[in-house]
C-alpha cells in the first residue's frame, strides 16, 4: 500500500475548466480552448474513434509513403510491405496506449505533457507539434488535395488549393464534434474509392520491378517513415477521447482508435509500393501517375477521395495543431480563443503549402523530421507515465509551479545525440551513416530509447514533487 503524503505535501490545484454550452452540438462553435472538460459535457463511444483515426490516412500523402519505399529507399515490393507493417504497428500501439489516457483526465494530449515536461519546459514538444501540425502537415496535404482536384477539375492549382483549405478551416473552426461527425460521413466514401483503387493496382502490381538494391538501410529508412506517418497523429490522440467520460474502457479506446491508424497506413501504404511497381508516363504529377492505371470513372472518384481525404487529414492537423500552440500557456482571453486560433493557423498553413504547391519532394524528409522528436517525446512521456503509476497527477496539469527540468532535459539530449549520430537524410547525413552509406537511418529509435533512459535516471535527481490531488467539477 502506498505511503499517504503528509497534509504539507498535498496541495489541491483548480483545474481550468472549459466554460459555455457545447455537448454534442454539432453546429456550434466548440468554445474555450485546451481546458479541462466538464463531466457534463462528457459524450461519445470508443467505436467512434475507428473513422475518426480511418479516415484522415485514406488520402494520398499515405499512399506516397509506399511509392517512396519503392522508387526512393531502394526496397522491393515485399521489403516494402514488411518495413510498412512494423513501423506502423509501432506507431499505432503508440497511439492507442496515449488516446486511452484521455477521458480519465479530461484534457488534450499536450496538455498531459506537462505532467514530465512541466508548465513551461512544455513549450518545446507543444511548440514542434504546432508547427509540425498546425502549419507542415497542414501544407503537405493541402498540396496533395489540391493537385487531385486540380487533376479531376482541370481547375487552376491556386484555386483548388483555396477550396480545400476553405474546408479544412472551416471544419476545425467549428471543432471538436464536427470534426468526428466529418470524419465518419468521410469513411465510407473514402472508403469505397481506396478499396476500387485496390482492385485495379493490386493485380497490376509487378513485383519483379521492384528490384531493391536499398539493403537494410534503405529497410531502416522506411520502417522510420512509416513509423513516423503513424506516429505523426500520436500528438494529437486525447484529443480526440477527452470528451468520453471518464470511467469509458480503456482497453476499447486504446483499441478503436490504435486499429484505426494501423489498418489505413497499412492498407495505402502497401497499395502505393505495388502502384509503384507499375511503370507510368515521364512528367506526370504523383496523384495522376497513381490515377492513371484505373478507368477514367475509378480514377475520378480516386481524385476526388484524395482531395476529400485531405480535408478529413488537415481537419484534424488544424484543430490539434491549435490543441498544441494553447497547451504553450499562452495567454488568450477570448471566448473562441481556440477557433480563432485555428483559423490564424489554417492561413499560414496555406502560405506555406502555395508557396510548396509544385514541390512536394521534401516530403521524405518531412517524415523523418517528424520521427526525430516524436521518438524521444514518446520516451519521456512513456518511461514518466509508468515511474508515476498508482500516483496522483491531475494537479500537474494546470499548475504553472511545475516545472520540472528532466523532461525536456533528456528529450532535447535525445534529440540532438540521436541526429548527430544517426540521421541520414539529404539536409544532413550522420556520423555513422557517413562511415557507412548502407546504414540507413534509426535515429527515431535511438532517440526514444536514449530519451526513456535519461529521464528514467534524471527523474531521480529532480527535487521530491508533492502529491497533488485535484477533484474534479461536476
């Protein structure tokens, strides 16, 4: 049995609660911003968190992680498949395991951040996931919508990339419940139209064309894109549960929304290493070299699920994106702080994708970026979550004395070693890979255990933290 804190070592935090009427309106305006959620406010079922997790990855920035496995790591076709599974399995138990967390505590996933990196150390994984979602993964799938539609509508590229960042803003300016309600009349148009590409690419696949030559690390390479595709949405993944009510279970929420990413990265990234076994015409764009082995009638529903999906994706990249700039501590005293937010970073996030709309060859190197700090914020955040178990942690969250120096301490070690060492990529190529070109590239591994290890021994050494116990409003 667990020591009870002497009264000096208790200390009660209020929780900052999210004001106003919301519920499960669909139509409203979510208001407030990252606060607590109210236990009457409280709503949804796991199942739910299936289409809202299916959904975002039926679009064709997931598709392209495969046609890189093929025609950029060097990797066959069955290379390719098992490098997918692994990395997005990874990715998924990752994302089902922090989701679960959510409808206990009642908060958005970098706002349970702060529980090891304290109020302000806070700022350094919450400000990378604003700009990594809010503003990169904003624009890599607008530009994918956008020259799927352009495709399909014979439309200018500016004006298309203008109607589907109109959708996506608007989605996320409205909040939380449109999103999932968008998310599930998505699914199974999204659906229908990725399972019709299936038949067409599959049997046309060659397998033989695929003749690797990429070794283990053009292997290691993909198995981190993969990973770090699958691990992109693990920021965001309380955000999407922290409406359920508290005592929803955990194993179904983790479940529902860890399968949800795992089946739709698998099912497109594999489809997209066999479409790249099939030879295409010189100079087409991605999208119509992917559309253009189907009939003209598949391959316009095709468009249309590409641009439709990227919607479904930047919906939810905007809307957490803003989760993470609040979770900063930021100060906005305004009633729809939140959705103003979203709209500021919908706008940026569309300058950003014009001025990328003919470019989308950074895209690899987008993924491993994201794989670099993710891994070792996944350290910490795990290796804290289970030296804390059995304690008291809601008061953390809110609490601007909680600053402990562990966490961010050992991520941006983590970080810096793990790059330095094992990054491989065409901004910057590490010291081992550069003794050794056929390495391949585990920084993301290495930074996640290295993270974990250092915060394991520096939790130690911090000052002893008070239990703190904060009971919940009504």
């Amino acid at each position: 049995m667990a020591a009870v804190p002497e009264m000096e070592d208790v200390l009660s935090v209020t929780a900052e609660v999210r004001a106003g009427d919301y519920g499960s309106k669909v139509t409203a305006v979510e208001p407030g911003g990252a606060e607590f959620i109210p236990l009457s406010e409280r709503h949804g079922t796991p199942l739910a968190l299936f289409w809202t997790w299916m959904s975002p990855n039926l679009e064709f920035a997931t598709v392209f992680v495969g046609v890189l496995a093929v025609l950029v790591f060097g990797q066959t076709l069955w290379q390719a498949t098992l490098a997918i599974v692994l990395g997005s399995l990874l990715g998924s138990v990752s994302h089902g395991l922090l989701g679960a967390r959510g409808p206990l505590l009642g908060v958005p996933q970098m706002i349970l951040s702060r529980i090891p990196f304290g109020y302000r150390g806070n700022v350094l994984p919450a400000g990378l996931n604003a700009v990594t979602a809010g503003i990169g993964w904003f624009a890599v799938n607008s530009v994918s919508g956008a020259l799927a539609l352009n495709t399909l509508l014979h439309l200018p590229k500016v004006l298309c990339l203008l109607i589907v960042v109109a959708a996506q803003i608007a989605i996320a300016f409205f909040g939380h419940n449109l999103v999932h309600t968008f998310e599930r009349l998505a699914f199974p148009i999204l659906a229908v139209a990725f399972l019709l590409a299936c038949f067409w690419i599959f049997p046309k696949a060659d397998p033989g064309a695929a003749a690797g030559g990429g070794g283990i690390g053009g292997f290691l390479i993909t198995l981190g894109a993969a990973f770090g595709y699958a691990a992109g949405w693990n920021p965001y993944a309380s955000d999407y549960t922290r409406y359920f009510a508290p005592d929803t279970s955990r194993r179904a929420t983790a479940l529902w929304g860890g399968l949800g990413v795992f089946v739709s990265c698998v099912v497109l990234e594999v489809l997209g290493a066999a479409s790249a076994t099939i030879a295409s015409p010189k100079g087409s764009s991605p999208t119509a070299a992917f559309t253009g082995h189907m009939p003209t009638a598949v391959a316009d529903l095709v468009l249309l699920a590409i641009a439709l999906g990227a919607v479904s994706a930047n919906a939810i990249n905007v809307y957490s994106g803003t989760m993470s700039f609040l979770a900063m501590g930021i100060e906005l005293p305004l009633a729809l702080r939140r959705a103003i937010v979203a709209a500021g970073f919908g706008t940026l996030g569309f300058v950003v994708a014009l001025l990328a709309l003919d470019d989308v060859s950074t895209y690899e190197n987008f993924l491993l970026v994201i794989a670099y700090w993710i891994g070792p914020w996944l350290g910490v955040y795990f290796t804290d979550q289970l030296l804390r178990r059995g304690r008291h942690v809601e008061g953390y969250l809110f609490d601007r004395k909680h600053n402990p120096w562990a966490g961010w301490v050992s991520m941006l070690v983590a970080m810096g070693v793990s790059i330095w060492l094992f990054s491989n990529q065409a901004q910057y190529v590490g010291v081992v890979p550069s003794a050794n070109s056929s390495f391949g590239d585990i920084a993301f591994e290495v930074g996640f255990l290295l993270a974990a290890g250092l915060y394991w021994l520096l939790f130690r050494l911090q000052p002893r933290e008070r239990e703190e116990i904060l009971i919940l409003p009504e």
